[in-house]
C-alpha cells in the first residue's frame, strides 16, 4: 500500500524521522504555513519532492490520502528537519487548478492535483514541474501538458507555459531548434534533469506526440533559462523562453512581448 515514512541516510545507518509504519496512513494538515509536531502528509505515491538552499525538503501532490479520504492531491509541504509544514495547496483531493494569467504569479493560483509530474529545481532555487496525470482547470482528469513555477521566497505559484486542459498533442516544430511556439504533448512519467548551463530538460514518458492517441514517447525537449538572470528580465518577472537572435527573445511576459539589450567588454 501507499505509505508517508520519512528517512534519512547518514552514510552508515537509516534513521526513521517521521510518518507511520503502517499503510494508508491519513494526513494532519494542521494550519496552513504553521509548523507543528503532529501534521504530516498523507500516504501517497508519484509525487514530486526538492531540496531548497536551505536544506529544507519540499514535496507536492502525488495520488494518496488527505485527513478523511483519498485521491490525486496538490497539497505543497515542507520538511525543516524535524517538523512538517503545509504550505499551499489543497487539504482535498481531486482539486481543479486555478491557472489565472500567463506569466505573473500569484498567491491564489495552483496547480490541480496530479501524479506522475515531471520536477526540476532551477539555479535560483525555485522549483519547476510539468504535466502528469491530473486535473486541468476545468473537467476530467487526465494527461496534461501544463509548466508551473513556485517561488518559495514569495510563496507563490505561476502559470509558465502549456495548456489548462488535458490531452494536448505536441507542436514540434524543428529539432533542434528553438522557437516560442514549441510545446511537448501531455504526458506524465517523464524523465526530467537539469544540464550545465542550467536549462531544464524533459524525456519521454507516456502521453501524447503530435497526432491523436496516447502511447510511449521517446522525445527529448529542452527548456531555456540562461538569460533568467538579466535586470530587465527579472524585474519584468519573465522566464526566457527562446532565442530570436539580434539580442532579442521570446518571454513568458505575454504573447508577443520581446525585450532587447546590449553587450559591450562581453558583459550583457
């Protein structure tokens, strides 16, 4: 069955830190942002979990339990070391998301429950997930195609990229080329890494290619975050999406929307 045990591993021994040795086990929400002893998530499996700078360990949704019944949950939870927080989300499962606008963050916007979603923790520090098997904005469950970002300084989550509805086929454009209008299919069970330069990149899974059906996919995408420390951008709250050359790119900003800068001495 599904279980909620923490441990932890020292290099020599397994210590037990926290949740139940049985199955099942129930969440205690507790108040949400308020560490307390007694709160704990709830059993579940497929969800996605980070470490922040701090040490802190954070973990989303999953499909398991809440405090009185089960299901796909998008319940956001912190670890400090020795006491659990709820952090965002919903104490219910089975929640719709609440995308609001493209691009700008808010504390009111967040994901629907999900399993299966693929995770990435930037440079920054802020956490990223894409798609699994869950709840769009509106409807049934299913394979979704949706970018999220938390910030954990602001507490907030944004809308980045993809589709409020499930079952999107993907538009692939041309390999190996970046262009504003890409976008991988729903899936869930992606692979998911970080590369050198800081990009995220995403592998396969099951879902949706670029035609009609669901099946296993073998697809490699890459997603640019190498221009996300330029002033202009930051201060706009963008995520650089794509290079368009001349010193220009695609951001998250809104459709359409480009900034430009200079070089000069190899500083930008």
């Amino acid at each position: 069955g599904y279980l909620n045990d923490l441990w932890r591993w020292d290099g020599t021994r397994w210590t037990w830190m926290s949740g139940s040795k049985t199955i099942a086990a129930s969440a205690v929400y507790g108040s949400k942002g308020v560490a307390a002893d007694a709160n704990v998530p709830g059993a579940r499996y497929g969800a996605a979990a980070w470490t922040a700078g701090s040490g802190n360990l954070w973990r989303f949704g999953g499909n398991g339990y809440t405090a009185t019944s089960s299901g796909r949950l998008n319940d956001l939870w912190r670890w400090d070391g020795a006491r659990w927080t709820w952090m965002a989300g919903s104490s219910a499962p089975n929640r719709l998301g609440t995308y609001g606008q493209m691009g700008v963050p808010s504390t009111s916007n967040s994901p629907g429950g999900r399993m299966l979603m693929s995770a990435w923790k930037d440079a920054d520090g802020a956490f990223w997930l894409f798609g699994g098997d869950g709840f769009p904005a509106a409807g049934a469950s299913g394979y979704l195609s949706d970018l999220w970002r938390w910030d954990g300084a602001g507490e907030t989550w944004t809308w980045v990229a993809g589709s409020d509805e499930t079952g999107l086929t993907g538009t692939y454009g041309i390999l190996g080329a970046p262009n504003a209008a890409n976008a991988p299919g729903s899936r869930a069970s992606g692979a998911a890494w970080v590369d050198a330069s800081g990009d995220l990149l995403q592998f396969g899974g099951q879902g949706n290619g670029d035609v009609a059906g669901v099946g296993e996919l073998d697809d490699v995408w890459s997603r640019g975050l190498s221009c996300r420390s330029l002033a202009a951008i930051s201060a706009a709250g963008a995520v650089c999406a794509s290079s368009t050359g001349n010193g220009a790119f695609v951001s998250d900003a809104g459709a359409g929307a480009t900034y430009s800068w200079s070089v000069s001495g190899g500083t930008i």
